[in-house]
C-alpha cells in the first residue's frame, strides 16, 4: 500500500488537547470534529490537510485516550502520520479506525512543510520527492497492515459477525 | 524471572510465561466506559451488528465527565450511556447522584481486583494498578472489540522499576513524589512500558495514595503503573470485592529495563508549570505567582485522604479575596465521608465552593472553566494548553497541600513554610 501527499510537520509531544480540544467530545459527527482539528496549535491545519502526510517528533498524541484524535485528523484528510515515536494509546487508535501511522527516527530532519511524500507501509521506505531523500520506518507487523488494509478494526469485527 | 506484569498477562493469556516485545492475547476482566469515549464504542457495537456484550457483569459504565449534563450535547451522551445499559442489562451502571469519576468507582466498588487485567476507555484507567491490577485506557473502536469478544492484544511490555524509601516530609505527598518521577523520565520517558512503584515508603503508602502516583503513569507515556498488592491492599478491599483473587507479585529477582532510586526524606514540594506535565520546578522556585482559581478534585487528588489534608490547611483560614477555591470530592463515597468528617463544612467556612463528584474542571468540562489571561493551580495532572478552559489560560499541577496553601495566599505558597493569617 503506497501512500503520496505534502507535508505539515509538528515538533515533539504533540497532545490530544491540541489535536482536538476536550470541549469538542460531545461532537458526535466526525466531519464536525475535523473543522475543530488542531486549531489551538496551528489555526491553518484544515486549510492544508486535505490529503496531506503529518511528520511529526518524539511522542504524537500524548495525553488522553480520546479516539477523537485520529478520528478528527483522518476525517480533516490527512493520509498518514510519521512520528519519531507515538503516544501507545493514540498508536491503537489511529491503527484502528485505519489511519496508517509510522515510528521513523531520521525522517523529521529530512523534510520541510509542502515537501511532497511517497510512502511504502509494508516496506517503511520512505522518499522525499522534493530533494530526493530517502528514510526508512520502522516495518508494520503483518497484522497491524492487515488491518490498516481492512480499513480498521470495525471492519475486522463486522466480517467476524457478519 | 518475572515480574508482576509479566505474570498477570501470562495468567491472562494462558501462557506459562511471557516476554517483554511479545504480542498476547489477554481475557479481560472487566472494562470501563465513560461518556465522552463510550457512546462512540456504542455507536459502532450496533454499527457492526453486535447483538450481546460478552458479559453483561464486566462491563462498568460511569457517565463522569459532565454530570449532570451542564449542556444538551452532554445530556445526548448520558441518554446513550442509559438506553445501552437499559437494552443489554448492563449490571453496573452509574448514573448521576450514585458514582463519581469512574477511576475512584472502579477501585471504591470493588470491581477492579489485583492480579486483573482491566481496560477503560480512558487514558486515566491506570489508576488500578495501585491494587495489584494491570490496566490500561484504550479507544473507543478497540472496547467495541473488548465489549464483543472479551479479549484484547497487548504488547508485554519493558518495566521501569521506581524504588523508593525514607519518610515523606509533613505536607509533602505522593503527588511531589509523581512529579519528580516526571521531571526525571520527562513526558514520553516510559512510553510503551510499565512503571513498577515499590520499597518501604510505597509499602507505607495508603491506597489513595498509591492510585494518585498510578494514575499519573500516563503522564510519562506509560501503559500501566503497579504496586504489588500488600495488606494494605487486602485490609482496602475487604467488604469491597467479593470473589477471591490470587496475589500476584514480582520475583525478587525479577527483570527490568532500569531503576530509578528517590528517597522521599529529599522531597519537597513540586509543582508542574505550563504546558507540561513535566515541566516540574520546586513550588520555592515560582512561589508568588498570582493565582485566579484554585481546583482540589479529579482522579489524580480528589480522594478522602487528599481532602483531609486541604481542610487540614484551610481549617480557620479564609480564601484570599484574589482567588476562588473549588472542591470537588472523587465520588458519592468520598463527599459522604468528607461530609461526616466535618470537612466540608471546614470548606465552606474557608469560602471555598464544593461542587458534586465529576470530572468538571479538570478537562475545561464545567463547574469552573478558566478565562483568557487566568492562571489556575490544580491538583490535577494535566496541564497542556487550554486543558482548563481557555487556550490563553494557564495551568499549575501540584498536591493538595500546595493547593490549600495557595488558596489561602491568593498566590502559589510552599505549604512546608506556610504560616495561616
Ligand atoms: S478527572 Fe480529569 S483526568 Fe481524571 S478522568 Fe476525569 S477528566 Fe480525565
């Protein structure tokens, strides 16, 4: 599964308070939370997230275990996460609802905002189209892939019953 | 050898032992919801077709976020909460004027056992670990899973082991011993893994103080903090929890990926300045600091023995006339006995207002959400941007003590130096 879009980088420890802000949980439409996506922290974010890549530092989605978070970011267009590292609960949850996001230490240093990237999930390969870098992440294990390409869990669970 | 997490997945998984970095699958001994999460797994329950919980008794539901519903929005998520354990005879269920923050409930009520492993969708779920459980928050789309099939996958993970001995100095607390943890790992320094608190001074710790340095093992990144279960644990749990359970705890030679060693004698009071958890200085270091609001409540400090110590400050004392003071107890329980103790009245004299047990402002929710340009001390442990009300706000984490201290002063005060008016 390859993925392509430009980019919008954010420094380390990213929390779900910026991500999408306590106030907004009682939102039950997720195309209304994605209006409300990041717009403590970058008040532009929905005006270039459509399908856009988030680099990001150490820890995204630190904090609460708000599946909110990767809810508002997917649904706001944003095609993927590469992270220094992640927040675990926020990791399960972008997994979950089928927003692919990758651990990769030396990508962050490589790319710029805009710069336009191509993604492998099942390699990790990494290419930067803009100064023809490469980085590679780390791999997703087989089942994590497995259920990005079901589209997420609720898809695993309505095979299963279904 | 094993340690105690080590051995509570391996139980939970049916193997004979398991290593750190392994996947497993766990039984799940009972699950959480509450309403800002939960009405989300409900939603995809019946979105997927589901037709049966896995088990009708396992499944705790505690509306705490906003109760009563300040709004219609929040009244529609407890109306969900409601019709869903209506339709699957859900056996607990919380409603407004029975519960409290569900992390207070799960322990008070007895549904959460040592040797358990337990998931609520909410990051705070690690609270039980001071029990002897594991537990873990988790999303909304994975309870679903947890809600049909009762079982969930876990990474085994690396164990940082924090020991601990010395005495804690009068008014200063399990939460100055939190901070400093989180001023020594930082913010992300025990992601992906367990935090084990042991040693003498853990071992003198009461249970509510073991759930305030469990609780904030997130706030490090971690997935659970754990106190292997003691006699105090047992002498907590008797008359709460019914069913026997097995002790679980870590060999003595058991493995860990590091150790951290803090004697509390060195303690003094800390403090979290904005915007992070781990953003910790000596409260000496920001003492004067003008304070518009001071909060006593959540999952972190809003427990009988936190309270104690704030009336034990605020008693004939009065609120400085620059701040106001808001208390909130942790649950139903816990405002009973604060009430039969005398300590609310000590509040109210003090000119502090006591609101009833839920979440309120801790998360910027209700019951005194803060303005733009206001600074608020707050025994809670979050203190990002906007967490309490407005993005131009600011927010201090610190212990009860330090709290009470602060209200009184009308600016953050060191109750180890503090002298009443
Ligand atoms: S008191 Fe605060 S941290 Fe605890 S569960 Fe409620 S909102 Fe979360």
């Amino acid at each position: 599964m390859r993925i392509s879009g430009k980019v919008i980088k954010y420094g380390d420890d990213i929390n779900t308070d910026y991500i999408i802000p306590a106030k907004y949980l009682v939102l039950t439409d997720p195309k209304e939370l994605a209006k409300h996506a990041m717009e403590s922290l970058d008040p532009s974010f929905t005006e270039k997230s459509k399908d856009a890549i988030i680099v990001a530092g150490k820890n995204f989605g630190c904090g609460s275990s708000r599946e909110q978070a990767p809810i508002s970011l997917k649904y706001a267009g944003i095609k993927a996460i590469v992270a220094k590292s992640f927040a675990r609960i926020f990791y399960r949850n972008a997994i979950n609802i089928g927003l692919p996001v990758l651990e990769c230490e030396d990508l962050w240093d490589k790319v710029k905002d805009g710069d336009q990237l191509i993604l492998d999930l099942k390699s990790g390969k990494i290419e930067n189209l803009n100064n023809n870098t490469y980085a590679q992440a780390q791999p997703l294990p087989g089942f994590i892939l497995e259920l990005i390409e079901m589209g997420g869990l609720l898809n695993k669970l309505k095979r299963m019953i279904g | 050898m094993a340690n105690i997490i080590e051995k509570i997945l391996s139980r939970a998984s049916s193997k004979k032992e398991v290593t750190p970095g392994e996947i497993i699958e766990a039984n799940i001994d009972c699950a959480m919801i509450n309403e800002m999460t939960g009405h989300l797994t409900i939603k995809y329950f019946h979105e997927v077709g589901a037709k049966k919980v896995w088990d009708r008794e396992k499944i705790i539901m505690v509306p705490d976020h906003l109760i009563p519903a300040p709004s219609v929005e929040a009244a529609e998520l407890h109306k969900i909460m409601r019709e869903f354990a209506k339709e699957q005879k859900i056996k607990h269920f919380y409603d407004v004027g029975r519960g409290g923050i569900a992390h207070q409930i799960m322990v008070e009520k007895g549904h959460v056992k040592p040797g358990d492993v337990v998931v609520g969708a909410d990051s705070h779920t690690c609270t039980y670990g001071a029990i002897g459980a594991f537990s873990t928050g988790i999303g909304s789309t994975e309870m679903t899973a947890v809600f049909i099939t009762g079982r969930l996958w876990f990474k085994v993970p690396k164990v940082i082991e924090i020991k601990v001995e010395g005495n804690f100095r009068k008014f200063v607390t399990p939460k100055d011993l939190f901070l400093k943890v989180a001023k020594i790992l930082g913010a992300s320094g025990a992601n992906y893994r367990g935090l084990e608190f042991k040693g003498p001074t853990v071992r003198d710790m009461s249970i509510d103080g073991r759930m305030t340095v469990c609780n904030m093992a997130i706030e490090v990144g971690a997935k659970a903090g754990i106190i292997e279960p003691d006699e105090k644990t047992l002498e907590y749990l008797r008359g709460r929890v019914r069913e026997s359970f097995p002790i679980i705890k870590s060999d003595e030679d058991s493995e860990y990926e590091k150790s951290l060693e803090i004697n509390a004698n060195d303690l003094i009071p800390l403090v979290s300045c904005p915007d992070a958890v781990d953003n910790v200085k000596p409260v000496s270091d920001v003492e004067g600091i003008e304070l518009d609001q001071v909060f006593i409540g959540s999952c972190t400090n809003g427990r009988i023995e936190d309270l104690r110590l704030a009336a034990e400050i605020l008693k004939g004392n009065k609120v400085s006339d620059r701040t106001r003071l808001i208390i909130i107890p942790a649950s139903q329980e816990v405002f009973l006995d604060a009430l039969r103790e005398g300590l609310i009245e000590t509040f109210l004299l003090s000119g502090a207002i006591v609101a009833n047990p839920t979440c309120g402002p801790c998360l910027g929710g209700h019951l005194g959400v803060i303005a733009s340009g206001e600074v608020c001390l707050s025994t809670t442990n979050r203190n990002f941007i906007g967490r309490m009300g407005s993005t131009k706000s600011k927010v201090y984490l610190a212990s009860p003590a330090t709290a009470a201290a602060s209200a009184i002063k009308g600016r953050i005060t060191d109750p180890t130096s503090f002298k009443g008016d």
